[in-house]
C-alpha cells in the first residue's frame, strides 16, 4: 500500500437528486421544474473527491445501503479516484440522499435523508490501512458527532491534523471542539456558532475572530465577497474573484477539498486558501 501523503475523509454520501426550477417553493405552493437529475453527494464523498481532483489521495470510511443509490454512490467515488475500501454496505438499510432545488439565480436549497450516515461504524476507524501515509483527517456535521470525536482523537493519536467543516451548522461540544485544529464554515455557519451576521469580507474577518477564541484556526468562507481567516498567526483576508455565477452547488465542497489538497502538499494555510478560494470561484461558474 502507498505511504505517499494523502488525505482520510470520515463522513456522508448522498444520491442527489437536483431539479432546476424558476424559483424554489415557498410554504405550501407547487413550482413547476424544468429538469432533473442525480448527482454524486454528500459532504464527505464531495469533499474526498475534490481532494483527489486537486491532486492527492484520499481515503474515505462512509456507509451505503445495498440499494440501487449505494452502487451509485460507490461507483461514482471509484469513478472520482477516492479509495472506497473502507466504505461499508450496509444489508437492508437506505443509502443517505437529498433534494436540492436549484433556483434560476444558481441558489439552492436542500433537504437530506442521513440513512446509512448515521450508522457508520466507529470500528472502522481501526482498520487496517486506513492511516497509513496521512497528514490530514476531514469530518463534516452530516454524520453523528460521537463519530466525529471518535475520528478526530483517533488522527490526533497518529499524528494527523484535524479540519472540521462544521456544515450544517450545530452546537458543537467541548470534547470535540478541543481536538479540531482547523474549523471550516461559511456565511450561515459561522453566524449560527458565534452570533455575528456575516454580509461582508470585513464582518468575515469579525466573525473568524470571534471564532478563534475556541478554535485554533478558523476559515470563514464568505461566498463572492473572499475568505477571512484567524488563528495564532493573526488574521488575514483572501479577496474573491469576479466570475459569472451559474451554480453554487457543491462550491463549499470544492474549496474544502482543494485547501485540504495543498495542505497535504506541504503549502502554507495562506497559500491554500488562495488556491481554494480561486478554485470554489471556478466551480461556481460552470454547471453542476
């Protein structure tokens, strides 16, 4: 097995099902689409194949059911380059999935079923392989927080860094927030931790701020506007880049696994987050 650096994604899979529409629904009216179609998903399986896109392996524990959306799923992460070795198929139980409706301005909204997501089991955290050669591990709020924690001292342990993309947005415990050594969260995220609006780079930069006080580094994504970032070397901005916005699906995704992708390669925070800025700001201008 290779030892060449790479990276370990503990999180979700979802079978996406996207339908573009005019606008998305308010309470209680029906909109008409216009299309559909499904897309490979979830956090963690996004995540590790943006990574590998960037040019570094990646390893992912995650479950599927064994229903027509886990060979999918799995099929797709192959397809990314992601080792699935340690995806498990779970008998008789639903793959997780999600509805996103994408609005014709390129927003959207999602709804998500966790299925098999939330019955990953914390023994696959001590397989055989499953470390070997990794600097970085990368967890999401799309699985239960127990495996977080789990996953998180079991890479402290070997030595690896921690990034939590704390997405969706919940409390987070102590215990956890003690063991991240990098917190990853845009606009809503970031508001929802600390209590600070965020409509601008320099209420970023506030917000990432604030955040540092708990968390070592703290990277707020703030869409168009850049990235603020804060943590025992200061704070500092990354500007965004004017693009002709198409999709923002998946964007997020995009610059965790890029980030992530130049940490693993040695570069410096700094250096990672312009390169994952650059590269979100790409996505977003092409089509899902």
């Amino acid at each position: 097995m290779s030892s060449h650096p790479r990276a370990v994604v503990v999180g979700s899979l979802h079978y996406d099902i996207v339908v573009d529409a005019h606008h998305r629904p308010a309470a209680g009216e029906t909109v008409a689409g216009t299309a559909w179609r499904p897309v490979f998903g979830g956090k963690g399986g996004n995540q590790a194949a943006a990574v590998v896109a960037a040019g570094i392996p990646c390893r992912m524990v995650s479950a599927v059911g064994d229903d027509g959306f886990g060979i999918f799923l799995r099929d797709r992460l192959r397809a990314a380059g992601v080792d699935d070795s340690h995806v498990a198929t779970l008998p008789g139980q639903g793959s997780g999935m999600s509805v996103a409706i994408m609005d014709a301005g390129g927003d959207y909204g999602a709804v998500i079923v966790s299925g098999t997501n939330m019955e990953i089991d914390p023994a696959s955290l001590e397989q055989e392989g499953l470390w070997e050669g990794a600097t970085h591990l990368v967890l999401q709020n799309e699985i239960p927080e127990a495996l977080n924690i789990a996953a998180a001292q079991a890479a402290h342990a070997r030595g690896l860094s921690v990034v939590l993309n704390a997405a969706p947005a919940r409390a987070l415990s102590d215990t956890l927030v003690q063991i991240i050594d990098i917190l990853v969260v845009n606009a809503g995220e970031a508001e929802a931790l600390c209590g600070i609006a965020v409509a601008s780079l320099d209420t970023a930069q506030d917000a990432a701020k604030a955040l540092s006080e708990r968390f070592r580094v703290v990277v707020v994504t703030a869409g168009g506007d850049g990235v603020a970032v804060a943590g025992m070397d200061g704070t500092y901005l990354e500007p965004g880049h004017s693009v002709t916005l198409i999709s923002t699906h998946g964007a997020g995704d995009c610059f965790i696994g890029t980030m992530i992708a130049r940490l693993v390669g040695r570069h410096a925070l700094p250096d990672a987050v312009k390169s994952a800025n650059l590269a979100a700001a790409k996505h977003v201008s092409r089509e899902v």
